[in-house]
C-alpha cells in the first residue's frame, strides 16, 4: 500500500480542493485519479478504510469517494465515523446494481449521493463540481463572517484608542516639554542627561506604539486600480534606501517572468512589501539575500498571482510562524509586533491571502495571493 501524500492545502484559497478515494480495486482507483486530476483536485487515496483512518487528512477533504464494499467493511459501517472524521465532506458512495439497496441506505446514514459501476466520468465530475462550489460558497460565508466580526471588534478597539491616544499625545507632549527644560538645567552631567536620553527615546516608542495601535484598528479604505506590482514592489525596495545603506544586500526580482497585473491599492500593498522586506533586513546578516517570485493562481475560483518573498535569514520556529500575524507579537528587541498584523488586515480587504510557506528549509519565504485583473498587458 503507497503512503498518502501530505495535503498542504491552504483552505481559504479553498482552490485546489482536496478529496479523498477509497477505493480496493487498484485500476478503479487508478482510472478515478487520473480522471479527478484533469479537474485540478489534489486527489489522495487509500485500499481500505483503515489505510484512510491510518494516513488520511480528514480536515482538508471536501468530498470523499467511498467504495460501498470494501475488504474491511462497507460503507453503512464506515459512515458513522467517518462522519466524525470529516464532519465538512460530501460522501459519494460508488456501489454496484446489485448493491443498490446498500447504496440508498448509505444515503439514509449520511451519504450525499453514490454513482454506479462503471463510472461514468462526466457524471462523476459533475456531481463532485457541485460539491466543491457548494462547499467554497460555505468557506466564503465563514469568512465573511469572521471579517464583519473582526470589523466590529476593532471599531471597538479604533474608538478606545482614538480617545487614549488624544489624551496620551497631550500627556507625552508635556512631559516632553518638562524633559527638555529639565536637560538645560543637567547641562554638563553626562550620566543624568544619559538617563534623561533614555527617558525621551522611551516616550518615543510610546507614542510610536499608540499611533501603530491606531493604525491597526482604524478601518481600511480601499482605493482599488489596476497596477503592475513589478512596479509596486520596485518602488517599495528604493524607498528603503535609507534602511540597506551601507549593508551587502542582493535584491533579485524575475522581470522576465508574466506581467503580475494585480487590482490593488498601491500604497496599502506597498505598506505590506515593506513590511516584509524591513523584517528580512532585520533577520538578515550580511550578505543578504532577498527574492521576489510570481506565478498565476487561482483564488476563490478566480484568477489570482501568487507572490513569493524568500530571504536566506535564519527562518522561523514552529511558534513563530503560527504567530507572525498576530498583534502584539514580535521578535524584534524593540518591535511593536503590529507590522505583520497590519499587513495582514490589508491583505485580507484586498480578499486575499498571505501566509508562511512552512516547507521552506532555508530562511523565510512570505507568500502573498492577490486577484488578477481581467485586463492584460
């Protein structure tokens, strides 16, 4: 029995979706995959049910393919755990005409529908069509809602800190007065005015810290243009200029690859380029290395490009990685941990994707998926 491929699916993209087929006759099985591929489904497969139990990756299946008679059961004694391992997924029972009567009471157990032997492949594509628009148009609605809540509770969060960050500002501001009348009178003493510099840089960060937190939670408005994101990311690099100067820095950017025409607003995805390229810098020793890739994807069943942002830093734990995009966490000594929740916050208006590929073996790569635009170059 072959191992079965780890599923790496990210399932907002929700495109390539995953399935699984349980199948014991080895050409059926063959002939299902070969048939499944040809529609860009990331197909996995198992002989038996207790191959699947074993090695399957129940949370990413949108649909299961069930043999009803299998060498360990069949698929009216499957059911009721598999229901419980893939709560998310349609189950297709694929039966014989003299199993038919097992095939209807399959469908009484939970099932969503079964095929007969042989299977016809039109039918079998149509049926699993349906299946993966029903189960995105059911993702699309769970993310939609966990938008309009995340909207909500930083409304929140914006009128709280609009308040303390007025009231803060007028409060930092005096006592920076005060600090500043204080060093004309330590005129001379270097360990106090030492003291004092530190007290001043601490009100900075404060006040650095108030207005991120701000930025955070105010709402993100949109001003959505057709742009080359060559152009975007291009711009983004020379602007920091100031930050690499003096630093061994290769920056590599594919021009010969498709043009990446992307509808974005510029200075938002621009924001969020430098925010990974200032991290990469920070990561980094010298010699640096950074590069960008792109290629064509697909996101939510439409066009999209797929942005990759790689370094050769020292990479990212476990922890780090499934923290990157919270607020409030960072690595930095003097960071804020709002950059990359920011960036975040952007990507997702622009009803897009950004994650860290967790395969990457040397540094970090930051991928970015962002709609295409219908007009081409």
């Amino acid at each position: 029995m072959s191992q079965l491929p780890v599923d790496t699916v990210d399932h907002d993209a929700m495109v390539p979706m995953s399935l699984l087929i349980v199948e014991d006759d080895a050409d059926t099985r063959g002939n299902l995959i070969d048939i499944l591929d040809m529609d860009g489904y990331r197909v996995q497969a198992a002989d038996s049910f207790s191959q699947a139990r074993r090695e399957a990756h129940w949370n990413d299946y949108f649909a299961v393919v069930l043999d009803r008679k299998l060498p360990d059961g069949n698929s009216e004694e499957f059911l009721p755990e598999l229901k419980q391992l893939a709560p998310h997924a349609a189950v297709v029972i694929v039966t014989g005409h003299e199993d038919l009567i097992g095939a209807i009471a399959a469908l009484r157990n939970g099932a969503s529908d079964y095929l007969i032997k042989p299977v016809d492949p039109d039918i079998l594509r149509a049926r699993l069509r349906q299946l993966a628009e029903k189960r995105q148009a059911e993702l699309a609605l769970i993310a939609a809602n966990r938008r309009m809540l995340q909207a909500e509770r930083l409304a929140a969060i914006g009128q709280m800190m609009t308040g303390l960050v007025h009231e803060s500002r007028n409060a930092l501001q005096r006592s920076g007065a005060c600090l500043e009348m204080l060093s004309l009178n330590l005129e001379g003493q270097s360990e106090s005015l030492d003291l004092l510099a530190k007290v001043q840089k601490a009100q900075k960060q404060l006040h650095e810290l108030f207005e991120q937190v701000r930025d955070y939670a105010a709402p993100i408005k949109l001003r959505l243009t057709v742009c080359d994101v060559r152009d975007v990311l291009e711009e983004t690099w020379e602007n920091l200029f100031w930050i690499r100067q003096g630093r061994t820095v290769a920056f590599t950017m594919r021009r010969d690859l498709p043009v990446p025409l992307c509808v974005i607003d510029a200075g938002r995805v621009e924001q969020v380029f430098r925010n990974i390229f200032e991290n990469s810098l920070a990561a980094c020793t010298d010699s640096v290395r950074i590069e960008v890739t792109w290629k064509a994807s697909v996101l939510q069943g439409r066009p999209a490009w797929q942005f990759s942002i790689s370094d050769n830093g020292p990479g990212m734990t476990t922890e780090q990685r499934q923290k990157i995009f919270e607020p409030f966490f960072t690595t930095k000594p003097n960071g804020t941990g709002l950059g990359m929740a920011i960036s975040k916050r952007i990507i997702d208006e622009h009803e897009g994707l950004i994650s860290v590929n967790e395969s990457c073996t040397e540094g970090t790569e930051i991928v970015i998926t962002l709609r295409a635009s219908e007009r081409t170059s």
